[in-house]
C-alpha cells in the first residue's frame, strides 16, 4: 500500500510526536511504501538540527521512509504566538509545494494526517480530497481539550476557533485514529460515530531498550524527560520535592519548553542544589539517565481534562524497568500504574515522605521499587509494544481503504 503521512514533527527531533510517526512509518516500510511530509527538524528550541538547512523542499530517506521536508518559518516554542507562526508557515509552505509541483500524489491509496498541531492534518484533508482517496485523521492530543487543562477559557475566540477546527477534520475524515479510550469518549460525546473511531495506543519498540540494573546506594534518584511547558507544570514537580524533607534525593529534569526559563529562575531563586536541569539530549542519553534512576517521573497539571491523557513518556520509563511516580490527576494513567503495581501516585511530597519511612532501610525501598519495575516491564511487554501497536494500526488503513473502495466500485489493493 502507498501512503501519505503528514506530520508536524519528525526524526530526529525529540518529542514523542516524533517519535511516534517515525516508529510506525519505520515499521510500516518493510512491506509498504511510505511517505511523510513534514519540516525540518527544529523543535524545541527553534534551531535547525546540525546537517539541515531551512530550503523550501528537499527529499531523504529515513531507514526506508521517503521523507519530503518543507520550509516553515522558524520559532522556539517559547509561547503561542511562535507556535501558530510555525505551524502556519507549515501549512502554507505545504499547499504551496504542492501548487509548484514539489509534492505529487503518486498513486497514493491513504492520507494520514496527524495531530497536534491541529493545522497539519488540513494539508493531509485536502490532498485526500483532491485525488479522492480516503482521509484518516489521527488524534495523539485533543487539543481544545488541552487548552481547558491549561485554563483556556471556553468563551475565548482562539477556544472556539481551535475546536472547531478540529471538530471540522473529524467530520470529514474517513476514520479517526485516537491513542486513548478517553479520547474516544469525548469525541462520541462531541456526536462523532463511535464506529468511525479506533484506538491506537503509544507504545515502544521494545527490543530497543537494553535495560540495566540501577546501583544501590543511598540517594534515591528520580528522572523528568519531556516537554517542559504549561501543561506539565513542572514548578509544580519541583514543589512536590521541596515537601519531601528527604535529604539524600536526585532529581534530573530532561528536555526543554515553554517555561524552561521560569523553571530555571525558580531553582536559582529558591537555591535546590539536589535537582538538575540537563536540557535537551538524544534518546538513547534519555535512557542512560533512566538506568541510574530509581523512578521514572509522568508529571501533568492537576487538571480534570488531563485525566485522559496518557503520556508516552510512562511507556519509555516502563520499557527501561522503572517504576512510574505519577504526578497528576486521577484517570487512566492512576487505574493502570495501581492496578498493575507499576508505580506511585500521590497528591503532594509529604505522601511520598511517609510513604518512604514506611521502610525501615533504603536497601528495602529500592527492593522495593525494583519490583515495581520488573511489573512495569513485562506489562509494556504485554500491551504496548510498538510492532503490534503498529500491525493494529495498518489493519484500521486497510479496512478504511478497503471501504472507500467498495463505495466507488473499485478494486483496492489493501485487498491484497
């Protein structure tokens, strides 16, 4: 099958976007050809990555993906204002290769146009419509959902364009592919066809992480890779520790954001020697510092709306055999940490402390704790590896092609 994916972010940029697309078109390669059009690698500082320049247009491949790289107008993602700039420029940069011939359809049988950034998938709409071949619309954030969790206010004017933009795409995709059951939910709350709707979990390539035993000494290390903005709160993570009157604690904070300058102020300012601020890395350093690490951290703003979020940072914590600490609201990712005794989860850092005293050593916490990670392990194993994940989701694009053809009285080569 030949397919089209359009997305924001890609490798080797490092966020799970990326990660995600990346995984599957990997995967999907080996028996399909496929094509992502997407920028050039800048997130999240708003630099292009070393062996990049900002052209209007080049091709590459990427471990067998045929990669269409177009220019956008460059910006950190430091506030809104640079996010829509670079998500527009995107958007526009996109219609205008295709009006000058840089991006042709080539027989393509799909459209995948992912999101957020909501803007991506109109470009992956309007290709599907142009050459009448089915749109599937994949949803990894909702993001009028997103915006509430952050204190978006439902009667402003950027609330209400957002979600019916998003809304728009729903109704016009052919299927929609969503990464939780909550998602799926809303969006039949919102009046979409529950049938229309598959869930297609995040996961990892498992046979990618070599795990290793931790050290065992007296510090209990704790480890935050991701995105640093307002939708993690990580003042908030840091606050959590500050209440937690242990003294022999590490806490490595991984990645870059929005609010990495407030974060590092505030440390400055409230002098915390204990917790480092190690900026942005590649993966596999991502994973060393997992190795050392007693917990892997998932920190989300305490927010209703954010309960139905799972972070694909809890399934690289898991694959590395770390316990979870779960810092944020109750939902899906609570239920499956407690029932499968796969981590933490409490409201404030005097929990945590008590929780801790409970052990009459270290020794027996982190004993303790390694359990908990071998549980982590084998339940990622279990459920969330990539490959099947992936398998899962070419089978929804080959129903969806497979319908579309039948409507038009064609032959469809998913069929095959």
């Amino acid at each position: 099958m030949n397919i089209l994916y359009v997305s924001q972010f890609f490798y080797p940029e490092i966020t799970a976007g990326a990660f995600r697309v990346y995984e599957t078109c990997k995967l999907w390669s080996e028996n399909n050809n496929v094509t992502v059009v997407t920028t050039y690698p800048n997130y999240p500082k708003g630099k292009i990555y070393k062996g990049y320049k900002n052209h209007l247009f080049s091709k590459e491949e990427v471990d067998g993906v045929n990669v269409y790289r177009i220019k956008s107008i460059i910006r950190a993602n430091t506030n809104k204002i640079n996010r829509i700039i670079l998500y527009l420029s995107f958007l526009i940069s996109a219609f205008l290769n295709t009006f000058i011939g840089n991006i042709q359809m080539k027989d393509y049988d799909v459209v995948v146009g992912t999101s957020g950034p909501v803007f991506a998938p109109l470009f992956a709409y309007y290709m599907a419509k142009k050459n009448k071949i089915p749109f599937v619309l994949e949803l990894r954030d909702i993001t009028f959902i997103q915006m509430l969790g952050t204190f978006s206010s439902k009667n402003s004017m950027y609330f209400k364009m957002i979600k019916a933009l998003e809304m728009y795409l729903c109704k016009r995709a052919d299927h929609i592919v969503v990464t939780t059951k909550s998602f799926k939910e809303i969006l039949i709350e919102e009046g979409m066809d529950e049938n229309e709707i598959d869930v297609v979990e995040n996961g990892i390539l498992i046979n990618n992480i070599n795990h290793e035993e931790r050290s065992k000494d007296n510090i209990l290390k704790f480890c935050y890779a991701g995105t640093v903005g307002i939708s993690q709160d990580i003042k908030g993570m840091i606050d959590f520790f500050e209440e937690m009157k242990i003294e022999n604690k590490e806490v490595y904070i991984i990645g870059h954001g929005a609010e990495w300058e407030s974060i590092e102020n505030y440390i400055k300012d409230k002098e915390i020697s204990y917790i480092k601020l190690l900026g942005s890395m590649d993966k596999s350093k991502v994973e060393e510092y997992y190795q050392i690490c007693d917990m892997g951290i998932v920190k989300l703003k305490d927010s209703n709306e954010f309960a139905n979020f799972i972070p694909s940072k809890l399934f690289h914590i898991m694959a590395n055999k770390r316990p979870v600490l779960y810092l944020g609201p109750k939902g899906e990712v609570t239920d499956m940490i407690q029932n499968n005794d796969l981590g933490l989860h409490f409201k404030n850092g005097l929990e945590l402390e008590k929780y801790i005293k409970k052990f009459e050593s270290i020794e027996e916490l982190k004993n303790s704790l390694e359990q908990m990670g071998n549980n982590a392990r084998e339940y990622t194993i279990e459920n969330y590896d990539r490959e099947e994940l992936t398998a899962q989701y070419m089978n929804t694009l080959k129903k969806v092609v497979t319908r579309k053809a039948e409507d038009k009285g064609e032959y469809s080569k998913a069929s095959i």
